[in-house]
C-alpha cells in the first residue's frame, strides 16, 4: 500500500516551483509579447499549411482571448496585434520557403473580426475573474 504524502516539502524549506509574486519582473513583463510572437507564429504557419477558415478563427479567437487577459486594460491593442499575424503569413511563408498565396482587402481587415471578439472576451474574463477574486477576499 502507498502512503500519501500531504507535505511533499518540509516548511522551512525553499519552494521548487515559484509563486507568480516570486517570478522575476522581467518575466512577468514579458511572457505576453513572447506568447504573441510564438501563438503569432503558429497561427500564420497552420493557415499557410490548411485552408479551413474554422481552426484558423478558433486559433486567432483564443490568441486575442488570452493576451486580453492578461493586459485588459490594452485588449484593443492586443487585438490588432493577434490580427497583423494574417497579412504577415507571406513573410511567415517566406522565412519557411513555402508558397505564398495572393493578398486583397479581406486579408487585412477580416481578421480584425475574430480578434476583436477574442480580445473583448479575455477583456470581460480578466475584469469578471479579478471581481471573483475581490469578492471573495
């Protein structure tokens, strides 16, 4: 039979893993342009390699979502941020040497669509979890 430690760690002693108020300032400044420039990436690079329009709003949706969320306050900026990664896949396409395809007026201001609509709900789920929090506090 295994006995289920409760205390993995004695108290006096340091964490392993480090609390969010732990985590070094550059850190905390940086993680969300880094998940930009990654999700960014990934998401020009999965809709030059598939032309299904769903996975590709899904992606941007839930991109905008989660840098609204974690700077509310700039949801809109975060939005235009998430939405410049589709006119920039030819540039994507270039630095892989894939084939890139045509550009029109839908490729600039489409996109702006789904990004705002992720961005405006990471926005309401950032204000709606901090009442949580100061509610329950």
């Amino acid at each position: 039979m295994n006995a289920v430690r409760f205390h993995p760690r004695p108290i006096a002693e340091a964490r392993l893993v480090p609390s969010p108020s732990e985590l070094p300032p550059w850190w905390r400044t940086a993680w969300p342009q880094l998940f930009w420039l990654g999700w960014g990436f990934t998401l020009a690079m999965a809709d030059l390699r598939n032309d299904d329009l769903q996975p590709a709003v899904l992606r941007m949706i839930l991109g905008a979502g989660v840098l609204a969320f974690a700077r509310p306050h700039r949801w809109v900026f975060a939005s235009i941020a998430m939405a410049l990664w589709v006119p920039a896949e030819p540039l994507v396409a270039g630095l892989l040497g894939w084939p890139a395809y045509a550009q029109n007026a839908g490729t600039w201001l489409l996109p702006l669509v789904p990004a705002f609509m992720g961005g405006f709900l990471g926005r309401q789920l950032a204000f709606k979890w901090a009442a949580h929090r100061a509610k329950a506090a």
